[in-house]
C-alpha cells in the first residue's frame, strides 16, 4: 500500500493527519517498519517514534479515534471513548458501541456502517451519542475510511467520532433568528456546499496540524499542514514566534500550565500565517513524560484554524449588541442610523445608505447616510441630490423595495441599475446590495450598501445584515403597536374620564386600582382616595350588609342594583354592571340612581294616595247604594233620601277629584299646551272675583280686587283657573266677616298676582309643600271644604308652564297671601299713533287687511286676532271671492293662501296686482308646505312675504303685519270696550 | 247584651254609612268618631267591644291610634279591625302585624260588612 494513498485516505478523515498517525501504530511491526521508511523519507529524516509514542499522540487527540478489521468491527477506542461515554473500551469493541447511540439514531448509524462495509466507501454520518456522565446525548459527526492493501483489499477501518454539538446549537439558533429569511438561508446552503467541496480539497491537503514539541516548545515535528500554514517552520521556531504579541502571554502561560497538568490544555490564539495575516488557530496541548524521569520529554499539539468560527461568534455577539442598540432607538430614523453604522463597521462595508418610503408611499426619500472611507466623495453621493427620489422598482433600491428580496448588484459602472455609478467612480466601488427591512408583509425601509468587491463570505455576512433588518422591521413594528396600544389606552382613559358613569377597576384582591373622577364624586372624595380601598367598603349589596359583588366570569356582564358606601358614611343607591376583564381584574360601572328611585317612591306614594282618595269617595257611593239597593231602607225613607244624597255628593266629589288629576297630569307633563293670547291681567281678576262673589257671600267674606290695566301674554283660561283656585282657596279658609284682597300690579318685567286672606295661616313648614299634590295643610280639609288636594298643584303647574312663580307667604298680619308672577312681554310702543300711523291711517279708515284662506277656521283665527289688534278684516274662502272683496274694499294688506280651491295663490296675487287693484299692497304668502325654488322665486318677484303655517304662529303672523305696516298694534278689542 | 262597637273614619260620609249599615245588619250599638284622638276618648269612656279603624286620617292615623289604644290598660284589650282602602297585600300584612284582629277593604259591601266585622272578630253570626 502506497504511502501517499494513505495519508489521502486518512485525510480525508478529519481531523486527519493524527489518524495517520494512529493507523501506522496500529498496524502491526512489519507494517510499521514499512510505513515508516516511506514516512521518513516525505516528512522528517530522523523520527524514531515508537508505538508507545504513537499511542501517546492518538491519547492526546480531544477526538473519539478508533479503529476496525476489515468486517467493519471495532477493535480500537482510544480514552476519549470510555471517557465520553463512560462506557469501557472492552465492552464497546465489535458492535456493542451501538450502545452508546440514540435509539432514533442506531438504525440509520448502523445502516450506515454496513453500506460503507460492503461498498468500501468511506463513512460519513451524524448520530447522537450519549454522554456518560450526565446522560446527554450528543451530536457527534463519525467518519471512517478504509485501508486498502497493496491489492486495494480493505485491510483496516480508522474513524474519529468528533463532538459537533455546538455547532448543530449554533446552526440552530441562526435558523431560529433567520426565520424570516428563508432565501438567505438558502444562500447559506449553497455556500456551505461550496464550503464542503472546498473542505474536502483541504482536507485532502491535510489542514489539521499536529506537531511535537522539544520541552523548549520548539517544533520537533509538525505536519506539511502546519508548515504550509506558517509559510515554513525553521529549525529551533516555537509556535509563539508566529504568534501575535496581544496572545503571546497567553500562549506561554498555557504551555506552562499543560507542562505542569497531565490533561489537555486548550489555547486559542493568533498565528501569523504564510501571506502575513493572522488566522485564529486552537491548539490542544498534552506534555508527555518520560516514564523514568517523571520530566517532560515532548508537548503532543493537535491543532486547528478556527478563523471562521471566531468570525461567526464575533459576528453573534455583534447581532446581540445591534439588536440592542437598534431596540433602544426611539425613532426608525435613528434606528436606520444606529443600524448603517454598526453593519458597516461589523462587515467592512465601507458605505451604507437607508431609504424609507414616502408618506404617501408613492416613493422612497432617502433617510440616512453613513460612509467608513475616508475621502469618499460625498458630491458624488446621490444622496447629495436632495430632490432624489426612487420610483418601486427604480435601481436596486427601488427594486428591493418593490420585490421585498435581496437585490445584488456586482458591477455597479455595467450594471447601470443604481445611481451609484460616480460614487462608484470616485470611490472604487464595485458591488453593492440593497436589503429591505420588512414589516409583516410591508417594507418600511430599504438598506443599501456599497463594496470594492464581493467577497467569497458576503453571503454570510448578507444573512448576518439580514437578521439585523429582520430586527429593525420587528422593531417598527413593536414601536408602531406601541403607538397603538399608548393611543388607544388614551382613548380609553378619556372614555373612562368623560364617562357619566363611576367606573372602577378591581384586581384580584378586591381592591380598587383605578377609579374616575366621576367614581371620586359618587364617593364623595376624591378618585385618587380610592385607590387601594377594598370593594367591600365602598360598594355593597345592601345598605348594611357586607359586599356581595357577584363572581364574574371573563366575557359576562352582570347588572343589578347596589349600595355605594359613601366616606361621609352615608348610602347611595347604584345601578351597576361588572365585567372580568381578560387579565383577571373586574371593572365596575355604576350610576346613581338616587334620583330615579326618589322618582319611583314618589310615583309609589302617588298612586297610593291616588289609590285611597279615590276609594274613600267610593266606599260611600258603594255603601250607600248598596244599602237602598238591599231594600232595608224602604221603611225609612229618610234615610234613604240621605243615603242618596251622599250617593250623589260623593260623586260629584269623585269627578272632581277625577278632573284634578288628570288636568294635574296633563298641565305638569306639558301635553297641555298653554294658549296664549293678550289680555288685561286686572280685568281677568274682576271677573274672576266677580264669579266667586255668591260662594264669597255665603260664607260672609267680602271680596276687593284693586289693579292697574296689565297686559299679559298667557293663556287667559290657565289664568282664570288659577285665580279661582286661590280665590276659592281663600274664602274657604277665611272667617266669617273678612275681607278677602284680590291686586294686580306690574312690572317692566314682570306682573303680580296676590290673593291676601285673614284666616288660619299656613304652618311655616307647610309653605313650600302645599303645592305638592295632595297635600293639604290639613287632610281633613279635602273633606270639610269640598277640595281634592290637587288645587294649588294645578296653579302651580299652569303658572310654571308660562314661565312664572307662585308661592305662599304669612303677613306679619295674620292670615295667607298666595302670589304669583307672570313674566310681562315687550309690546311695540303706541305711545304716539299719529306720527308712526296705526291701523287708524290719516283719514279715520282702518287699516284693512284681507285673508284669502280656504281653511275656514283657520282664516277665522287669523281674522280675529287681526282684528283684535284694531285691524279691519275680510275673509276670503277662494280666488273668485277674493277678487269681489277688492274690488268692494281694497285692501291694505294681503294674506293668501298659496292653494286655494279655485286659483293658485301666486296666479291670484298676480291678478289682484295686475289690476291695479292694490298696487302697493304688501302681500304675505302663508302656505303649509314649503314652496319649490320656482314659487320661491315668483314669491320674490311679486314682492310677497313668505310665512310658513309650521313655523309662523297666527299671533306671528300679526305681527309681521304691523310689520309691514310699520305701524303698533293697538289695544285688544276686548281691552278697549 | 247588645253589643257596642267604634267606627273611626275621617270621611263623614263613610261615618254616616257605615254606621247605618252596622245598625240596620247587626244591631250593635254603633259609635263614630272623626279622628284618632276622638276614638281614644270616646273608647276609654264607652269601652266599645270592638273598634273599626280608618288608617289614613290626619293627625293621628290608625296606626298610632291603635298605638295609644293598646298603650292604655282601659283600652288595651279592645279588639281593633282595620278598615282601608288600602289594598295591596304587602300594605294588609303590615296593618295585620301591628296586632289589628283583622282588616277590612274599602269600598265595602254594606249588607255583607256586620258579618264580616263579626267574622274577623269571632263573634256569632249576625244573621
């Protein structure tokens, strides 16, 4: 078997060279001497290794190395077997390895043998085996070749188990940081299948080094690989004179350290290799004794280039710092700023630019620039174009931006897709890349970054800027749902804090953490002084009982009526829902019903009273009649005639009672409208007085109205009633020979109504609730005097309704008062009719105003309240009348109907004017529908007034007459007689 | 003996018909009075054998009345009937549990009440 076949062989065994070196041990003495002849003469003159020295090199491996017969079974472990698996290196010969295999693993690794076995190919596999000491199972990469004699027959197997565990984590954890970057992911595959093949022209060239050491650390034996490596290896050169001076005490400490400890000793150091740049290297150091002397004869040194590895964890712990920085920024802005200049410092990129999509996302505006290279021209920038902006799919850019990918450009001058090209120029860029840093599915920015060239390892390092983008896109998007979540919990604080309704938050523990100002109020403190105060004390089931808000579950909303236990120790009465929110804490919204259930009690008390003022008129009527209906009666018809008649008085009685409270009703919930119209306030009282005088005579009370003429706007019926209420009132509870006193008086503002008795009085506590209803200074007064006890509860509606007061005094005198205000109403000054003109013109004739209206109540209304202003008036049922009125009297002012019978009101307006009949004659449209454009327009151009009936009331429409008339009303007609 | 009994009604007209029918159905020896305080004088000095008792009165209503009845050793054992017009059963229990012998509705059927006052109160059939 040639040499050089061998070491090919093994070689392509990583970590290589060793296994040579275990193989040639293993072999057998004739063998040996063979191999060794040829070792010589390729790779050191004078080595006289002995098997024992072998062995000690195949110990000191940090491999699992072992070896096989032919058949494929095991026959050799070295130390690092037992010592891995715990397993002893006797019971795990043959197949009995499987052992130390995952059981998911032992059927592929024992497949894999056997296929390598009979094809006599080499043996490539990953399988997890188990670690003795903790029971881990670890992922080891096994390899095999087979040795082949000089008749190509397999003679041995040799095979290193090698602990790859870190590096299927490391690989996982770039999986897990790179999930959204499954193209890059790619990339890396295709460059680590490059890797392999690169790995495997290597490895042909043995790339693992071993060497001895003399005990002065000078090389006694180093393998082509180590001696490629440094670029030659001078007789009496120590590692450390290739080493760089920040390691060198490293380097010396730990051999030291390996000569004074009989393990291995790890160093991971710089060497200065061949072409003058340093490689990370790692070197396992054994010192080997001499077994007499005890003193060290040789360092065993395996060691490796781990330039890559060292690249890849600066580059983590890199991404780590980034991802911080870039989590910290506050803006995207800064974030892009943070990020251009940390990947270009990490990757040895040297310019770096950040886009971001417009507002409008109609295009990307530049957002950050950052350039490593001293004198890059920063002219020839595109950036230095402030107008610059990139359409989707312009440049690389514009295309990263359009497509969400990776764009590479590799020459920037031919490719022409950037604007890069004179900075290119100027600077000696070449390659450039452009990354979009995505959101979800959106590209919230695009990274671009310029290169002299592209490198073999720029792949790696776009994954690397990847995941750094993937960061940032993760980033806007927290700070986005952030903004959202800060914006919508304002929206819900000021909900909270407008809300009319106290609302409350209870955590698990029952005590109250948030509260509005509202919550604050219904407590009667402030929100702040709820905080940390149990729901127990402040809201309750009942006014004495303990707390008993229900058990709510998440997503149920529970309402019912509780108590809130205010601080000053009083109660209110809530209506309150609660609600579980998802985070466990219970939200409380309750209102005070105080108000509604005060109103409920009332309406209780009401119709209880209602109940028995009813039934007490009843009773009688029932009893009564039902004693003459018995026939008991008909031997006594005196008796009989009584009960009829408290039959008929207790009905009487009852339809009063009846009116009363339904006029109550009506007047205090406002369905009554109030009818308003002038009238002299003193004139009413007369007549008033004037109607009760009989009742006033039988009970012997004088009667005396004094007043000045006071024209009120009012419903003059309302007024009526309420004065005979008080009238009535009075002489019931005045003595026999009294006088009752009846005044008017007025105002700018208001007139004074005032019903003045001798009698009893009214209790100082029952002044103010003898206006409620039923309610009596005395009930049995309902009784003696004939009253319902809704009387002065009417007054009291019907002055309320005209925007009045009344109340109930006692003269220092004696007796009552009962008074009452109505609000006066401006009247146009008729202080001087002959200079301003009035209905009365110059020549003594009326001013005449003629109403065309089919509606004939309606035109009845208008008629008399134009007349009552001293207006002469003429009706008009159609157009055909109308125009006979004219032409008998014509008229001043004209009110026409816009549809009549006959004729359209503007085509009658047209006539009457046409004629000439009334050339002047101010004219006001009244119609019930709103006129088209059109009618508007011919309204206008007739020189006609509009009046709508919905919103022109009949007094309004007077008054615009004396509008247009430019005259004042005078005194109602049925003032002036 | 013939027996005596209080009617205490506020309404005259209820006074008046009530006592007519008492008297025409019964033949007891009936007495009114207009107000609580009228009824306390008039039963410590007839001492009724029983008392028919209007409960919204003004002044002292049939409640406190009964109250002052029971209060006083002379009255305290004269059997009080409420007579009312309020209806609602919540109310009669409320009248029945300040320790009235019964309670009667207004309005009354007049031919029916000397036998209903004589039920409440255990007396003999009137008829």
């Amino acid at each position: 078997m040639a040499v050089s076949q061998l070491i090919a062989g093994i070689a392509s065994n990583s970590p290589g060279a060793i296994v040579t070196v275990v193989g040639l041990v293993l072999l057998g003495g004739a063998s040996i001497a063979a191999l060794l002849r040829q070792w010589n003469r390729r790779a050191a003159r004078d080595m006289a290794l002995t098997n024992e020295r072998y062995t000690q090199i195949a110990e000191a491996m940090p491999q699992i190395v072992w070896t096989a017969g032919p058949d494929g079974l095991v026959e050799y472990f070295n130390q690092r077997w037992p010592e891995y698996t715990g397993i002893s290196v006797q019971d795990s010969l043959g197949l009995a390895w499987g052992r130390a295999v995952h059981p998911d693993d032992l059927e592929f690794a024992v497949g894999q043998r056997g296929k390598a076995v009979r094809a006599g190919t080499p043996l490539d596999m990953d399988v997890r085996l188990r670690r003795g000491s903790d029971g881990e199972y670890r992922w080891h990469l096994i390899r095999g070749v087979p040795l082949r004699d000089s008749n190509g027959v397999v003679a041995k197997w040799f095979g290193t188990c090698t602990d790859i565990q870190e590096q299927k984590r490391t690989e996982s954890v770039l999986r897990d940081r790179q999930v959204t970057l499954e193209h890059t992911i790619e990339a890396r595959e295709a460059e680590a299948e490059r890797a392999t093949a690169l790995y495997q022209l290597l490895a042909e060239n043995a790339t693992d080094m071993v060497s001895t050491h003399r005990p002065d650390g000078a090389f006694d034996y180093a393998t082509p690989s180590w001696v490629e490596y440094v670029g030659g290896i001078p007789e009496g050169q120590r590692p450390v004179d290739f080493c760089h001076p920040d390691d060198v005490e490293l380097l010396t400490t730990n051999y030291m350290i390996a000569r004074r400890s009989p393990g291995l000793v790890t160093t991971v150091w710089r060497c200065r290799r061949a072409n003058g740049n340093y490689g990370w290297l790692e070197t396992h150091t054994r010192a080997v004794q001499s077994a007499l002397t005890q003193r060290v004869m040789t360092f065993v040194c395996a060691t490796h280039d781990v330039t890559e590895r060292q690249r890849r964890e600066k580059e983590f712990q890199r991404l780590h710092e980034i991802v911080l920085a870039v989590s910290s920024a506050s803006t995207l802005d800064s974030a892009l700023e943070i990020t251009l200049h940390e990947l270009c410092a990490t990757t040895g990129w040297s310019y770096g630019e950040a886009w971001t999509p417009s507002n409008e996302g109609e295009h990307l505006e530049r957002a950050s620039v950052w350039s490593a290279r001293q004198g890059v021209d920063a002219s020839a920038s595109p950036l230095d174009d402030a107008s610059l902006r990139l359409k989707a799919g312009e440049g690389i850019t514009g295309l990263a931006w359009q497509s969400g990918e990776v764009i590479w450009v590799h020459d920037i001058v031919a490719d022409r897709r950037t604007k890069h090209v004179a900075l290119a120029a100027s600077a000696g860029f070449t390659a450039g890349v452009a990354i979009p840093v995505m959101t979800e599915r959106r590209v919230v920015a695009v990274l671009v970054f310029l290169m002299p060239a592209v490198a073999t390892d720029d792949a790696g390092r776009i994954a690397f800027v990847s995941v750094v983008a993937a960061q940032l896109g993760s980033l806007v998007a927290r700070k986005r749902d952030e903004r959202a979540l800060r914006e919508s919990e304002e929206k819900y604080r000021q909900l909270v804090e407008q809300a009319a309704d106290a609302i409350l938050l209870i955590d698990a523990d029952g005590r109250c953490v948030e509260a509005n100002t509202r919550a604050g109020l219904l407590c009667g403190t402030s929100p702040l002084d709820l905080i940390g105060r149990p729901l127990d004390a402040l809201m309750s089931a009942d006014v004495v009982g303990a707390a008993a808000i229900p058990v709510v579950q998440v997503g149920e909303v529970l309402t019912a009526d509780y108590w809130v236990r205010r601080v000053d120790g009083t109660s209110l009465p809530v209506e309150a829902s609660a609600a579980r929110l998802h985070d466990g804490r219970v939200q409380i919204i309750a209102r005070d019903i105080s108000g509604r259930k005060e109103l409920e009690r009332l309406k209780e008390e009401f119709l209880s009273v209602v109940s028995h003022e009813l039934r007490t008129p009843l009773t009688s009527i029932r009893g009564s009649l039902g004693l003459l209906a018995s026939g008991s009666l008909a031997k006594a018809p005196e008796k009989g005639q009584r009960m009829l008649d408290v039959a008929v008085a207790n009905t009487d009685r009852l339809i009063r009672l009846i009116n009363d409270i339904l006029d109550v009703e009506r007047i205090n919930s406002g369905t009554v409208p109030m009818e308003p119209d002038w009238f002299d306030g003193s004139e009413i009282a007369r007549s008033v007085a004037e109607a009760l005088r009989p009742m006033a005579e039988r009970s012997s009370v004088a009667l005396q109205v004094q007043g000045a003429p006071t024209r009120l706007w009012a419903d003059a019926d309302r007024i009526t009633q309420t004065l005979t209420n008080l009238v009535g009132n009075a002489i019931k509870f005045s003595p026999e020979g009294s006088t009752i006193e009846l005044n008017v008086s007025h105002n700018d503002t208001e007139a004074l109504f005032e019903v003045r008795d001798h009698g009893r009085g009214i209790p100082a506590d029952k002044l103010e609730i003898i206006f409620d209803r039923f309610q009596q200074v005395d009930a049995s007064d309902a009784r003696e005097k004939g009253g319902t006890g809704l009387g002065l509860a009417i007054c009291l509606g019907i002055v309320q309704q005209h925007g009045g007061r009344i109340w109930a005094e006692n003269p220092a005198d004696g007796g009552s008062a009962f008074k009452f205000t109505l609000p006066m109403r401006a009247e146009v000054d008729r202080e001087d009719p002959e200079q301003r003109g009035g209905p009365d013109d110059d020549s003594g004739r009326l001013t005449h105003v003629l109403v065309i209206e089919d509606d004939i109540e309606l035109a009845h209304v208008i008629a008399t309240a134009l007349e009552s202003h001293g207006f002469e008036v003429g009706i008009a049922h159609n157009g055909v009348s109308a125009l006979e009125l004219q032409e008998q009297n014509i008229a001043d002012v004209l009110i026409v109907d816009l549809s009549l019978p006959d004729i359209n009101g503007l085509d009658l307006l047209e006539r009457i004017r046409s004629r000439h009949l009334t050339p002047a004659a101010p004219a006001i449209i009244y119609t019930a529908a709103d006129p088209n454009p059109a009618a508007r327009e011919r309204i206008r151009s007739l020189g006609a007034e509009l009046a709508t009936k919905s919103r022109v009331s009949t007094e309004a429409l007077v008054e615009r007459v004396v509008r247009l008339l430019e005259v004042p009303i005078t005194e109602p007609l049925q003032a002036a007689s | 003996m013939t027996k005596t009994i209080l009617i205490v009604d506020d309404d005259d007209s209820i006074r008046e018909v009530g006592q007519l029918a008492l008297e025409l159905g019964s033949g007891w020896s009936v007495l009114t009075a207009s107000s609580g305080q009228n009824a306390l004088q008039l039963a410590k000095l007839e001492r009724p054998d029983a008392i028919l008792l209007d409960v919204m009165m003004p002044g002292m209503d049939g409640p406190a009345t009964l109250q002052k009845l029971r209060a006083d050793p002379s009255t305290s054992g004269i059997p009080v009937v409420f007579l009312t017009a309020k209806v609602r059963s919540s109310e009669r229990s409320t009248l029945s549990a300040l320790g009235a012998a019964g309670v009667l509705a207004k309005p009354f059927d007049p031919i029916a009440l000397p036998d209903q006052v004589a039920g409440v109160l255990g007396w003999a059939g009137v008829t």
